[in-house]
C-alpha cells in the first residue's frame, strides 16, 4: 500500500495539509529538502529516476545525497487535445500507455482524439529516446529499489505511467517523491507507487509552479549535462564550475563591430568570403557547407543571423573556387575541404579583431564531414587551440571515418525527422565520437529543413549549443 511521507520514513500520520504560499526558491532547493526526506532509503541501494525534464535536476540532487546511481525514467504525458496541460493519460517507453478515463469522459475525448494524439507523443518520445540514450544506457531495474523524482505531481498520470514502465522493467520496489502535490496525490498512486513521498501538500494546489519562485523551464542540455556527471563507476563527479568571465586580472580586448568581405589566400588560391562579427563577441563560427552550396547558402546565412543576434561572430566563405568546383570530386572530397577549414581557422585566428575568440564548426551536409574532421585534427595538434564546439545540421560526420574517434570537441548533431537514412547514419556515427555529443532531432523537417519553422528550430539549438561551450571556454581559458 502506498504510505504518505510521514508514514515512510517512521513518524505519526500524514504531512500537514495547509495554505502556502511559495515553497521552493528553484528546483535545487526543493532537490536538496526532497534528498534530506530521503536519506533513509540509501540503505536500500536504489536507483535513483527523473522524470525529464523538469524532475531529472531535483534527481540529481537526490542521487548526490543518496550516493546512488541516476538515470531517466521516459514517459509523455497525454494532453486534451482543446487543452494540451490537462493530462488524459500518459505513455513511456516499452508501449506503456495509461488512461484518466475520468478526465476522458468529462471531456468527451474521442478514441480518435487519443490515437492522434498518442502518435504525436510517441514520435516526441522517440525523438527524446534518440536523444537522451546515445552514450547513457538505460539503467537495470530488475530486482531493485526504485525512486521515482519530479519537481511536483498535478494529475497524476506521468508519475502513474513511469511506476507502470519501471514496473515492467523488472524494478522491485517502486517509491514516487515529489516535493509538493495535491492532497489527493496518495489516493491515486495507491495501486502503483509502493510508496508516495511528498515534503507539502497544500489545500489550494492548482499547478506545480505555483509554489516555485524560479520554476524556468528545464532544457534537453540541461538534462543530458546532469546525466553527463555519472559514470557507472562513479554516481557523482565535482559540479562544474560556473564562474564565467577571463581569467583575474587580464584587461578586456576592446573591439568593433565587424561586417565585410573577405578574401582567403590557401593552397595557393583565393577562397572569397563574409566575415560578420559582433562588437562584444563571445565567439565566432565558421560555416562548412555541403555539396553544391557556396557563403551565398540562403540556409547557411539564416543560421548565422541568428548567431549573431546572439553575439557570436560568424565566417562565411567558399571551400572551392569556381574551377575547381567544376570537377565533383572536389565536392566529396572531404580531406580536402577539411585542410580549407583548418586553414581558414588560422587565417581567422590571425586576425586581431578575432584573437583570443572560441572558435566554433558549423557543418551542413558534406560539409559536416569535413568539420567534424578538421576539429579532430586542430584537437591533435599541440600548437593549435582546440576547437570549442562542433553542429552538424542534416550532415554526414561519417565522412570522416576513423577520425570520428579523435573527436573531443562537444558535437551537436542536428537531424530532420523525416530525413530516416541520416538519422540512423548520425546515431551510429554518435557512438564513435569521443567527446560529449547530443542529437536533436527536428519534428517535420526534411534533409534540407525547407518545412516552415524548422530551419529557424535547427538555428536556435545551435546557438545554444554554441553559447554553452563557448562561455565554458572562456570561463576556462
């Protein structure tokens, strides 16, 4: 039977039901009074599930204190169709699907309304799956303790779901904690959760970031660079740091806006190009393009728009001349334009408007091949900095072949979801990578992202991606 907090842990009756206000400052905060309330249960050797995105940071927080291995638990939560935060019911992995026939009934859902609305979810999930288990296993269940962790519990039915789903894993021992939910919260996980833990359940609950004075949404980086912490042979490593800012005492460089056109003198040739760079510049991307593109790719020029809004400085230019574009070969042949990049790379460091900036790839197609590939190289070479951060948008980083292994640089692997033979080639090409990678996978969009809105979705992910290592490599330099 499933018992309150209060119950679990050895004391009188059930936790205080009462008016409150705002409970937790952020999710750390309600992580760390949540894994106090738990401490007990590291007796029992668990594992310890978020729910992503929201719960994963407050399981963290559980799995430090417990000393305890931490994973992800997958389930999407199936909303009304006329109101998508009124859950129905909720799906996980292995086809799990629970109902609130109740919330069906009152709404008058049609099982149409439901398989629509399922087949949406379950391609997120598989988005989701492809994303978040390329270098972390699912975690085995069979015969453990299991603690289910979100930030809160509304309806019920995602945390009903991820009991049904860790249930049909093998786990053994099933204990939902959350830091606040509803008074009715017990009653429903009764005939699922072995056990409910919750720190507050107040009277005038209506939705979970109420009682949150910082209740930001949590993003996929977020949650794959909190899972990036465990090992399977140590639960927790040191946070990172997050001072930013050069190291003490340097004077800042002073800088002007940029935005001219270039020429590239490598190999003996002239290589034109677009050099745009921010007056307070955090970075600065050069751009590989694919087969049969040019600086003028209208899809290359939307992305470093966006870059730049973003104060990232932005190197457009041709990997080929016009003559030797002529012969295809020139085209795939990635060795080729991977000596371009890397020569561009020092042409821009050279630069005093660029010196000192974290140097990032943009790879599209081919051209994603021939990033991956001279990042690998920059990496190997003493002399040279390393390369702070690589995206392939509908690329091909299988082009460069063994080199994948010598990759160290953060790799974002950006993917349309209709685009199935690049898709499997990213995921097997990820599990060679050295260094940390992510793939995102685009709902809707085709090999060259034309669908309304998807190119700008691929362009923001970027930039985050970009943002992220950049000011990390700065913070470290």
């Amino acid at each position: 039977m499933t018992r309150t907090a209060d119950e679990a842990l050895g004391g009188g009756g059930t936790a205080p039901r009462r008016d409150f206000g705002r409970l937790f400052v952020d999710r750390a905060d309600a992580g760390r009074r949540l894994a106090e309330r738990l401490l007990p249960y590291a007796a029992s050797d668990p594992i310890v599930l978020g729910l992503p995105r929201g719960g994963v940071p407050i399981a963290a927080q559980v799995a430090r204190a417990l000393d305890a291995p931490l994973d992800i638990i997958m389930v999407r939560k199936l909303g009304v169709p006329f109101q998508p935060e009124l859950a129905m019911g909720a799906i996980g992995e292995d086809e799990v699907r629970v109902l609130n026939d109740e919330v069906i009934r009152l709404a008058h859902v049609t099982p149409h309304d439901i398989s629509r609305v399922e087949t949406a979810e379950r391609e997120e999930m598989r988005r989701r799956v492809t994303r978040f288990r390329v270098h972390h296993r699912r975690r085995d269940l069979r015969g453990r303790t299991v603690l289910i962790v979100d930030d809160g519990l509304a309806t019920g039915s995602t945390s009903i779901a991820a009991c049904e789903v860790a249930r049909a894993l093998g786990a053994l021992h099933i204990v939902v904690a959350v830091p606040v939910a509803p008074t009715d919260a017990a009653g429903k996980l009764a005939d699922h959760a072995d056990e409910f833990i919750v720190l507050e359940s107040p009277s005038n609950f209506s939705a979970v970031g109420q009682f949150y004075e910082n209740f930001m949404q949590v993003t996929d980086h977020v949650v794959l660079d909190i899972l990036d912490r465990w090992t399977n042979h140590e639960p927790w490593s040191e946070e990172e740091s997050e001072t930013a800012g050069g190291p003490a005492g340097e004077p800042a460089v002073a800088r002007h806006s940029i935005d001219e056109e270039v020429v590239i003198e490598l190999d003996g040739v002239s290589l034109p190009g677009h050099l745009a760079i921010p007056a307070d510049p955090i970075g600065l991307v050069l751009f590989a393009h694919g087969s049969g593109s040019s600086r003028h790719s209208s899809r290359n020029a939307h992305v470093a728009t966006l870059l730049r809004e973003a104060s990232i400085g932005t190197l457009l230019f041709d990997l080929l001349t016009e003559n030797e574009e002529v012969d295809r070969a020139n085209v795939f042949d990635v060795e080729l334009l991977a000596r371009r990049l890397r020569g561009a790379t020092a042409w821009a460091r050279s630069r005093p408007e660029c010196r000192g900036l974290p140097i990032g790839y943009f790879g599209a197609s081919t051209g994603a091949g021939a990033a991956v590939l001279a990042a690998a190289d920059l990496g190997g070479e003493p002399s040279a900095s390393p390369i702070a951060a690589v995206v392939s948008r509908g690329g091909r980083p299988d082009l460069a072949g063994t080199h994948l292994a010598e990759l160290t640089a953060p790799t974002l692997l950006i993917i349309g979801g209709r685009d199935a033979a690049v898709i499997d080639i990213n995921c097997d090409a990820a599990t060679l990578i050295k260094g940390v990678v992510r793939i995102v996978i685009i709902p809707g969009a085709s090999h060259l992202f034309e669908e309304d809105g998807t190119l700008t979705e691929a362009a923001i992910e970027a930039r985050e991606w970009f943002e992220q290592h950049f000011r990390a490599a700065d913070a470290h330099h």
